[in-house]
C-alpha cells in the first residue's frame, strides 16, 4: 500500500517528510486563537490483495510506518470490555468499553506516541518535543524511553502532580508553563523549530490522529464488525478525528460497508467543537475549565478537521457537566471494576445523557481513554473519604 499526505482542506497531496506539519498553503490562512488549518491527513492508496484478505489484515498494515521501525513496547491490543451489570441494569445487552486505560502509561495517546515514535526512529530523529495537559507528556514520555529518545515536555502548572511524576519517572525534560494547555502548545512550537526538533503536537503532526485510528480497526477485530455508535471524549478534537480516519480507511478498502454514528462528548466548560457544530464557526477563544483536564481546551488545534467528520458523516457533539462526569466516573468504577479519570467516564456520562434515543439493540462503544490513578485528586472531588479511626473492632461494633 502506497501512503501520502493530502491536505485536508484543499485535498493538496504531498510525500511524507519529517519537516512538513501542516499544508503550507491553508496554513497561510491561520488566525490568532482559531483552530489550525491545513490539517494533513495520511492517505492510502492501493487494493487490498488476495493475501491480506485471506490472513485477514493486521493493524500495522494500515500504519505509514513500516513495522521495523516501531518502538518494542506494546502499545494497543486493549480489551473490548463486556460490562455485564450495566448491560442488565440499563437494558443494553450489546454496550461494550474499549479500555485504553491498559495502554503502558495508562492512556489512548500512546497510539500516537507510538506512531511518531516510529517516524522518528524511521528518519533517525533523537528529539521530540510535546506540549500536554499530561497524558501525552507521560505517553510521549513512556514511549520515547522504551526507544531511547530524548523527550522534552512543555505542560501547565495545573497539570496533576501524578502526569508529571509519570513522565518525569520515564526520564522526560518537563518544563512547566504559567498558563494553559493552549499557552504551552505555542511556547513548545515555537521552541521545537529553533532547536530542530520532531513536534508531536496533537493535529499539528499529523501522525497523531494516524495512530489514534488504530482504536477503531482494533474495535473492528474485536467485534467483527463496525458497531452502530461510538462515544468517545473530545478536547483538541483528535481522539475524534482519528477514530472517524480508521472507520473510513476500512470503507475505503471496501472492508466494511458503514460508518458509526458518533457522539463527540465535552465537557461543558470545554465545549468549542460543540458550539462550532451549532454555530457554523468557532468564535473567539473562551477559557475553558473543566475537571476533566485531559479534555480541558480553549482552542481545539483539530477543530476544522473534526468539525468536517461531524457534518460529513452526520456524527454529534454533546455537553456534560463536571457533576455528571465525576457520577459516570465512579458508576464506572463501582459497577464495571474499571477506574478511568474524568475524560474517560465522560464517554459514558455522555452515553447515559442520550441513551433513550438509541435503540436497546444497537451495539455502543464507549471509548475509556485514561487511568483514574492519574488524577486522584479529581476522583477525591466525588468521593468522601473516611474520617474515623478505630483501635479496634469494638470501636467499629460497639
């Protein structure tokens, strides 16, 4: 199979090279804190043959790196989770969770960490620079040390303590920005082109909505077809981005026939993709915030791109509030055993938010996106810890 670069907006093609990010022609079009344009999508090229429909494909085969180049860690091949008590009690026998939380640092970004981890070993690259809220710095982090790279992070004060303990423990440079996500992404821009280093920018690299659609030929394996929905979180609009390009790689190949109805899950301090959805634009930044960090983003870097996949394929976009994420994160973990932190569960807070729209029938996928250890102290929010000693069981019993 033949892969290439296409431009998202003008269909402009390019060969893949490490220095090109973004098509330079829409890229010139820019404005101040609006979403990134000229966003490159990787294209496929060529039929699938006699053999790789007989073997069945693997996922490596729709991937612009060759195998040899990947990193030695294990990264995907995530369970498909049959959660048997929600499935009774909510009367949805065909609901399944994509548990990404089993990923090596605990979240969906190490598909992409992987892939750009590969592109750099492939074109004998030693720096990659990430700006993160935290998951991808401890990814990138995690992934990089697993091929000898030097990482360097550029992440939020705010950002939890465990993120940055995470990356720090693989090894990273983290330098800590007074600002926001959005802050941190230009700074890490800016600071990757003078010193020549491989940016892994969620959308500005566009390996990494490549390797996030790895999630979605894996659903596919698992369950021998495509399912009817798909609930995943959006931030920067990548997650979302990435599962649609793996959906229609496997129609483009004539793999599957379909496209999931998929719901876009924010946040509602965090809800520029939806507002654009219904607005036709996206405005001015608003800051946003949110307790669920991982989707904490003013300026959504792949909102045009993700907003085409929602009109094209007729997918939606949906608010929670932080209430309704921290309740779905500990229904999560008290009825399934899975702990995913606050963007996680609210994949399945948005679930619950619509489910009498959907037929009892339909096979649901949520997307759990990153371990609840990673932000213990957003999971305190919900809970109430014990505050009682005892000396005894006498003290207990009386």
């Amino acid at each position: 199979m033949k892969f290439y670069y296409k431009c998202s907006e003008c269909g402009k093609e390019y060969d893949i090279k490490p220095e090109l990010m973004l098509c330079p022609y829409c890229q010139s079009k820019q404005e101040k804190d609006k979403p990134l344009r000229g966003i490159l999508e990787v294209e496929l090229e060529g039929e699938p043959g006699e053999e790789f429909l007989k073997r069945g494909f693997r996922v490596v085969d729709f991937l612009p790196v060759e195998e040899e180049y990947l990193p030695d860690i294990p990264v995907g091949s995530t369970p498909l989770w049959k959660p048997t008590i929600l499935r009774e009690q909510l009367g949805y026998p065909n609901l399944f969770i994509k548990d990404d939380t089993c990923n090596p640092t605990g979240s969906l970004k190490d598909r992409a960490s992987y892939l750009v981890c590969g592109f750099a070993i492939k074109y004998a690259i030693r720096d990659i620079v990430v700006a993160s809220t935290g998951n991808a710095a401890s990814s990138m982090a995690g992934v990089g040390a697993s091929a000898g790279l030097s990482v360097t992070i550029f992440i939020p004060g705010s950002a939890p303590t465990p993120k940055i303990a995470q990356a720090l423990q693989y090894g990273a440079e983290i330098i800590l920005v007074d600002g926001d996500y959005d802050r941190a992404y230009d700074i890490s821009l800016e600071y990757s082109i003078r010193k020549n280093a491989l940016s892994r920018n969620t959308a500005y690299n566009p390996l990494t909505i490549e390797g996030k659609k790895t999630v979605s030929l894996e659903i596919f394996l698992s369950l021998g077809r495509i399912p009817d929905v798909v609930f995943l979180p959006a931030g920067d609009g990548v997650i979302l981005g990435g599962v649609y390009k793996g959906f229609r790689d496997l129609k483009r190949l004539g793999i599957t026939k379909n496209i999931p109805l998929i719901y876009a899950v924010q946040a509602e301090g965090s809800s520029a993709i939806c507002r654009a959805l219904v607005k036709g634009d996206f405005e001015s930044s608003i800051t946003a915030a949110t307790v669920a960090d991982s989707i904490c983003v003013s300026v959504p870097r792949n909102g045009y791109y993700a907003l085409k996949q929602l009109r094209d394929y007729k997918g939606k976009c949906i608010t929670v509030s932080d209430e309704e994420i921290l309740a779905a994160q500990r229904e999560l973990s008290s009825r399934t055993g899975l702990f995913t932190e606050p963007a996680g569960a609210a994949s399945y807070a948005g679930f619950l938010k619509v489910r009498n729209e959907l037929s009892k029938d339909a096979t649901i996928v949520l997307l759990a996106t990153g371990n609840g250890l990673k932000d213990i102290e957003s999971a305190l929010k919900g809970l109430q810890l014990p505050q009682k000693t005892i000396t005894s069981l006498e003290d207990l019993l009386g």
